[in-house]
C-alpha cells in the first residue's frame, strides 16, 4: 500500500489498534486514533505514550476533522461494518481496513492463516510450536499479539489466528495457507447473517485472494461443499480424501501429499485428547509439511504440546479424578467437542452462565451419551435442565456458584469432573478466562 505520508485514521483503543497506529507512525504515515468510548483511568497511560510518538487521539466520539481527509481507515474487531462510524466513513468512499490487512500490505511475510468457529487457537499455537523448532514463525492475530508488532522482524512466517471480523476488512490478503477448521452458526449479529458470516471465512479460500494451500475439514459438510469453490492446492483432514489428505488410520496420524502416505504419530503420542484435537493436530502437521518441517521433529514438537489455557486444558489429576478446564466454550457446539471426547467414562459436567439462546437437542444428545451427571449453574440454569430432561436426561443438580459446583463434583468421586460451559460467561465472570481461573484456582485449593 505504501503508507508514506498517508493520513491514517485508526479506530479504537484495542490491541490490535494500538499496533495499528504505531506500526503506521513507524512507517512515516500521519496517524489519527479515534476512540468512540471514554478512556478510563487505567488506559490513559496508552493515550499518553500513542501521543508522545506524535500520534493524534481523541476519544468520547469520532469528530469529522478525524475522518476528513483520512486516505484510509484501520478498524478494530469490535466495531461490525454496519455501525453508524463505519457507514459515515464510506459516505466518504474512504478504504476501511483491518490491522491485519495493514500489516500483509506493508511486508513480505507470508501468513499462514487459521480460521474457524471453534478449534483455531489450539490450531494456532501448535502449528507455531512446531514451526519454531527450525522456522522464524510466531503466533499472531487473536493469539499472542497483533501481526503489525511484529511485522518489522525477520520472520518466516506468519501463523495468525483469524477471526471472521478481521477477515471481513481484509480485502487483499492472500496467505501461503489458509486453515478452515470447522463452521458454526457465531457472531451472526456482527455479521447480519449467516451466510455473511460464512462468505466473511471463505474469502482468504476463493480468487482473488486465494492462498497457495486451502486446508479444509473432511468431516464437515458445509466445508465439504464448499470444497469445490475452494481454490489453491487442497488438502483435507480428517478424512482419508483424494491425494492431499492427513487422517487417522490403525491409530496413527499419517498424511498424504500427491497421493504418497506416511505416518507421522501415534494417537497414544498425542497429548492432547479428543477427536476434535486430532484434528486440531492434523492441520498443523498439514502446515509443518507444507513449510518444510521433517517428520521426526514434528512428532516430537507435538508430544511436548501443552493445550492452551482454558480449551481441555489438564488442571491435574487427583484422588483418581481427572479435572479439565474447557471454559472457552461458550456455546453448545464448543462442550459437545469437549463432551463428545469421553467415552466409557463416568463425567461430571459442570455447565451454564450467559446463554446464547441456540438450539440444545445435540448437545443433551451428547450429554446423553456421554455424560453421568451434570452440574447447571448461572442464568441458563432453567432452560438447560428443561431441555436436558425433555431430551431424557435427568441426572441434573444445580448448584449456586463455581466452587459449590466443584465440591459437590469432587463428592460425587467421578472419573472426570469437565468444566465445559455451553454459555457465555458474563453472568458470573468478566471473561471465559476469569471462568477458567477461578475453575482452576479453586480445583488446585482441594484437591
């Protein structure tokens, strides 16, 4: 794009905006920072070092002397394109892109891209542990830190977790790979609609942004059908599909590349459990393969994995229960992943908070199936033993907070107690991370 001397307006004071307006201040653009809401106490510290590198702020609203004469607008993730600041800005035919877009523009880093409803930080951060073994690649995007703080380093790689809001302002971005790891109904206010939600996704897999390599999910219809839309070399997981394929055979993980197969790990290898983290495993091998990575130390980078914070994560493992964490799962399809990996188990689940209103016949399928006892708490308490027990399960208590939940859990001396929500978190906890601590903390405190 070339943003020498360009007037760059940059809207909000996130993460991803902050590295937005000093990655264009760097590059010798004039950059405006526009920040709708009042900045509180604790962020005027930000506002302080954005304006001491000569960087314009205001925040409270977006003034028209902000927006005239800007040549191109960052916006962050939060703000949809239908929001009252976006529309003014195109009134004035002004480009409105996101920080990631910024950021494949103004260098020749290729950018492995990893996007889907659910799996794509564990996609994300494995893919980078193994690129890193013999690569210049970090994890960036939602995870770890926006692509613009470390677009001046010497990097061969980019490995960026990407959400469909930053790829909906990413008009030109064109990966090496590009990673679809499954689709669910999400974020459908944001987008208006759920096909505006898919075609958001689809972008970075169709001309003329298609990447070198599409990587899609064989168990996946909606995926599947898309599969013939797809453009660039496609390879499939989870599916022993074509002659570009990573599947499961005999209990291994083997991948095929112009129809020649090799084993590359053993599941018993894997520290990471459940079908829907093979598969988180079989697109990073995908990756690694691509990019050049030998087969030995791809197998060992994965057998030192540790899963992320707050996603199955193993808390420990006590008095013959086993405790794990999958507070990121803040809707019905997310617990059913986690659910759907115990089998011939006795788990307790402990769900609930904020619900998201979606549909709950598969997960109290799942339930059914999977789980002995379930423990509600939050305001989705009611809803979700109605629809448990119209769908025949009845093993339900309901208890009032984290850790009355956790103790009667441990009381009950199961296989497994699983914190796997199926909610948002908001009712109780600032964030799914905060849901997680406190699950972890408590846990840690008795056993």
């Amino acid at each position: 794009m070339g943003i020498l001397g360009k007037k760059v307006l940059v809207l909000g004071l996130s993460k991803s905006g902050i590295a937005a307006a000093k990655f264009a201040k760097k590059h010798g653009a004039i950059v405006y920072l526009s920040e709708g809401k009042y900045v509180e106490e604790e962020n005027k510290g930000k506002v302080a070092e954005l304006e001491s590198l000569g960087i314009q702020v205001e925040y409270g609203g977006h003034s028209d002397e902000f927006i005239v004469n800007a040549e191109v607008v960052i916006t962050s993730p939060g703000i949809p394109p239908h929001s009252e600041i976006i529309q003014r800005i195109r009134k004035h035919n002004i480009p409105v892109i996101s920080e990631l877009e910024l950021a494949y523009r103004e260098c020749d880093i290729p950018f492995i891209i990893i996007t889907g409803t659910n799996g794509k930080t564990t996609t994300t951060a494995l893919t980078e542990h193994i690129l890193a073994k013999t690569l210049k690649a970090k994890a960036c995007g939602n995870i770890g830190q926006p692509p613009c703080n470390i677009a001046d380093e010497n990097l061969d790689y980019f490995v960026c977790e990407a959400s469909s809001y930053q790829l909906e302002m990413s008009p030109s971005l064109k990966p090496f790979i590009s990673v679809w790891t499954n689709f669910t109904p999400d974020h459908i206010d944001w987008h208006q609609g759920l096909e505006n939600y898919f075609k958001a996704k689809a972008k970075v897999f169709k001309e003329p942004q298609a990447p070198k390599y599409s990587v899609l999910n064989a168990k996946d219809e909606k995926l599947m059908e898309f599969s013939q839309q797809a453009d660039g070399e496609i390879f499939y997981f989870a599916g022993n599909i074509g002659n570009n394929c990573c599947y499961i055979e005999n209990n291994e993980i083997v991948y095929k590349k112009d129809g020649n197969s090799e084993s590359i790990i053993k599941l018993a290898d894997c520290p990471l459990i459940g079908e829907h983290n093979y598969q988180n495993i079989m697109c990073a091998i995908i990756c690694a393969k691509l990019t050049g990575v030998e087969n030995n130390i791809i197998k060992q980078a994965i057998m030192e994995f540790k899963a992320p914070a707050h996603r199955l994560e193993k808390i420990t493992q006590k008095g013959g229960i086993t405790f794990y964490n999958d507070s990121k799962a803040t809707n019905p399809e997310a617990a059913i992943v986690a659910i759907d990996s115990f089998n011939d188990t006795d788990v307790v689940l402990i769900a609930g908070g904020r619900d998201k209103n979606t549909d709950l016949t598969e997960f109290c399928e799942s339930v059914k199936k999977h789980i002995k006892t379930v423990i509600l708490i939050g305001e989705a308490t009611d809803r979700f033993e109605q629809n448990l027990k119209a769908n025949g399960f009845a093993n339900i208590i309901k208890e009032e907070t984290m850790q009355s939940a956790i103790d009667k859990g441990i009381e009950l001396n199961p296989d497994v107690v699983l914190l796997s929500p199926a909610c948002a978190s908001f009712d109780m906890f600032t964030s799914y991370e905060n849901r997680g601590e406190v699950f972890r903390d408590y846990v840690l405190s008795r056993v």
